[in-house]
C-alpha cells in the first residue's frame, strides 16, 4: 500500500513539473536531464503532418538544429517521405503510438493493447529508417503505472517533459518565445507540435525560440543526445 501511494503521488507530480528519473517505483521515466550544460532537446509531438512538418524541418535546417519527432503511426503511413526526410536529416524519430488514443478516457487501449500499438509503430519506423525507436510519449501524456510498464515492457523509455510553451491553444508566437525564454534550464525538454491541429504559430515562433537559446549559449541536441 505504502508503494502504491507513492506511485500515486509521482504520478501527479510528474504531470506537472520538471523531473529527471532513473529506475524508481514509476520505471523508466524521464522528463528533463540532470546537467549543468546549456543543452535543450525540442521535441515535436502528432506529426508528421504534411503541412507543417517540412516547415518545422526547414527552419531545424536553416539553424543547423536536431530534435526529436514523437510521431504516429497513422500519420506516419500516409506520410513515409516526411519520415525519411526527418531521420535523413539527423532528426531523432520516436514512437507517439500507432493510432493516438486517448489513455484517460479509453482503458482499453492500456497496458496489452499499448503495447501492441507501441510495437506496430516501432516496426513501422524500423522499416522506413533502419533506427528502432527507442523513446515513447503518450497520447496527452498519460502517465499511469500500467502505462509506463507497457512502454518499458516494450524496450522503450518513457519521455514527458519539461514544460511546454502550451502551443496547443495557437497562442501569439511572441507569446509562446516568450514562455520559452522564462522557462528554459540547462537539461530541458520542450513539448512542441508538428502536427494535430494548425501549427502555423508554433513555425512562426520556431525561430525566435532557437534564436534567443543559442544568444543565451543554449546547444540544441536530440533525446539520445541529451540523456546518454
């Protein structure tokens, strides 16, 4: 019981603020690197999307910037040459599910059947890239006990965050530089979007955020990069 409770509390906490785990009651769980350094891994969930994914790929191109894409599988089969490109480009391709359930209202789709879905994308991704995917975030970031067995049972890692500038709601994108600037640490792990929704925003402040880190001494680095 005394476990069970803790894990509870976890749970909450790491819904909501920045965290670094190793091996712990929750598993395998991260959600910001334990580093002093200026390093920042942007992360882009949903996509790809064949609207905005290339956009968000040109602006990492034209500031010479690696991120990691946590991307759907069925998104992922309609857009195979967004997949490539994203991994040819050095970008770091993780697993964001097969068909993007919504874990808090759909118990179905926990624990067995996660797995299945974690796997399916995983093959999908090793069969576009040749790189197994070796990190997963849920769908709205469902973080349940069961959930994170299923993603470490799979071989994976499980990636939250550690803030997000909250894209989501397309705020301005000086709004959305703004809250970068405020809440970016060394070790951070940014939730960002290329998918999902209309992201024009989200490319639009893409450049500021890269722009105000590096002037800060910030290196931009993939997932495998900043957690090695």
């Amino acid at each position: 019981m005394k476990k069970f409770i803790i894990c509870l509390i976890l749970g909450v906490m790491l819904t909501s603020t920045a965290y670094a785990l190793n091996k712990s009651y929750m598993g395998w769980a991260v959600g910001q690197a334990k580093t002093r350094e200026k390093i920042v891994a942007l992360t882009f969930d949903d996509g790809p999307s064949k609207t905005y994914t290339p956009q968000v790929l040109a602006v990492l191109k034209k500031y010479n910037v690696k991120a990691t894409f946590f991307m759907c599988g069925a998104q992922a089969q309609y857009y195979p040459d967004l997949v490539k490109q994203a991994s040819a480009d050095g970008h770091e391709i993780a697993n964001h599910s097969f068909s993007h359930p919504n874990l808090f209202k759909n118990k179905s789709k926990r624990g067995a059947a996660l797995v299945a879905e974690i796997v399916q994308m995983n093959h999908l991704v090793e069969k576009l890239t040749m790189i197994k995917p070796a990190y997963f975030r849920a769908p709205y970031n469902y973080m349940g006990l069961e959930t994170i067995k299923a993603v470490n049972d799979a071989g994976l890692i499980y990636v939250s965050w550690t803030f997000s500038v909250k894209d989501w709601e397309r705020p301005a994108p000086a709004v959305m530089v703004e809250a970068f600037n405020k809440r970016l640490i060394p070790g951070s792990i940014v939730l960002l979007h290329d998918g999902g929704g209309n992201r024009a925003n989200t490319v639009a402040a893409l450049s500021g955020m890269i722009e105000s880190a590096k002037k800060k001494g910030y290196r931009f680095v993939t997932l495998g990069e900043l957690l090695k």
